[in-house]
C-alpha cells in the first residue's frame, strides 16, 4: 500500500470521527486547546487499535478465503462506504458531550472506529502489513478530532456530515482500486 494511500485511508477512516467532534464542540459555548486535545487521543488511540483488531481477526480467516480475499475487501469497504454516505445524508442525532465520563467518550469512540476495524479485516485479506495503516489512521483521528471540536461550534454539524459523506466515497474508490489491482 503506497504512502498516498495509506494518508487517503487514514483520513477516511477518521471522517466519522470528525463529524462527531464537530457535534460535541458545536454543542459548546467555548472548547478549550487541551480539552479537545484530551478527546482526540481518546478516539485517536481507539480508532488505531481497532484495525489492528480486524487485521487480527482477518489474518486468521485470509488462509480460508485468499482465493476470493480481493472481493471480501471489496464488498466490506464499499459496504462501509455506503452505510457512511448514508449516515452522512441521514438527520443529524444528538452528539456526546465531551463532559461526559470518560467511559462514555469512550464507547463512543469505538463506535466510529468499528470501521476501522472492518478496513483492518480487509487488508489482512490483501495481505497488507497493517502497522502504518493503524498509526496513520490513529494520528489522522487525533488530529480530526482535536480540529473538529475547536472548529465545531463555527462550521456546525453540516461539514461533519458532508465530510462522511466524502468518507464514505473514499472507502468505495479504496475497494474499488482493491478489486481492479487484483483481477489484473
């Protein structure tokens, strides 16, 4: 997986994460540098590690299916990515505020990250080394993360959904390039 890739991965991976953030420091009369710094390396941490969950899990499954593993990859991301657009076209719902325990930050951490981990299933089907990938995704969210809270409470919940939507469209070219590599 090339370097351009890889960031154009990290930063797809990130944008749900994003969209949330945006939500909790649009909710905020003012967020504070080290606050949103503070919920970044949550969901940061969290959405690095999970795709180094599913690659585990996919490497354990990859001997079963390598003959057809291009078109796992490629059916888990576009899946992804639809259910992301879809996501991004949907009403917006309530966003967590980043005063809320720390459990609850990170729970909800995880679930923008799950699909990170589908993204670690995938590359262990196209046998792709995974710890670039995880670290880049990680800082990706950490930095989008930390951004979206301090810019949140000017560019509202509108940019959040529009950049998963573009998210959403980045996991189907990624699948879609997965698939065309593959059957040439």
């Amino acid at each position: 997986m090339s370097l351009v890739a890889i960031l154009i991965l990290a930063f797809a991976m990130s944008t749900d994460a994003f969209a949330v953030a945006i939500a909790m420091g649009a909710r905020r009369h003012h967020v504070r540098f080290k606050d949103a710094l503070k919920v970044g390396l949550l969901f940061g941490v969290i959405e690095g590690v999970t795709p180094l969950v599913g690659w585990a899990l996919g490497s354990i499954a990859a001997s079963y299916v390598e003959s057809w593993d291009h078109w796992v990859a490629f059916v888990l991301l576009c899946g992804l990515g639809v259910r992301m657009i879809h996501e991004g076209l949907s009403p917006p719902e309530d966003a967590e505020d980043s005063n809320r325990p720390l459990w609850l930050l990170a729970l909800t951490g995880f679930a923008t990250s799950i699909d990170a981990m589908v993204v670690g299933v995938s590359l262990a089907f196209t046998a792709t080394h995974i710890v670039w990938p995880a670290l880049a995704i990680g800082l990706a969210t950490l930095t989008m993360v930390t951004l979206g809270m301090l810019v949140g409470r000017r560019i509202g919940a509108l940019a959040g959904k529009r950049a998963e939507i573009f998210g959403g469209l980045v996991l189907i070219a990624v699948g879609c390039v997965t698939l065309w590599e593959h059957m040439q």
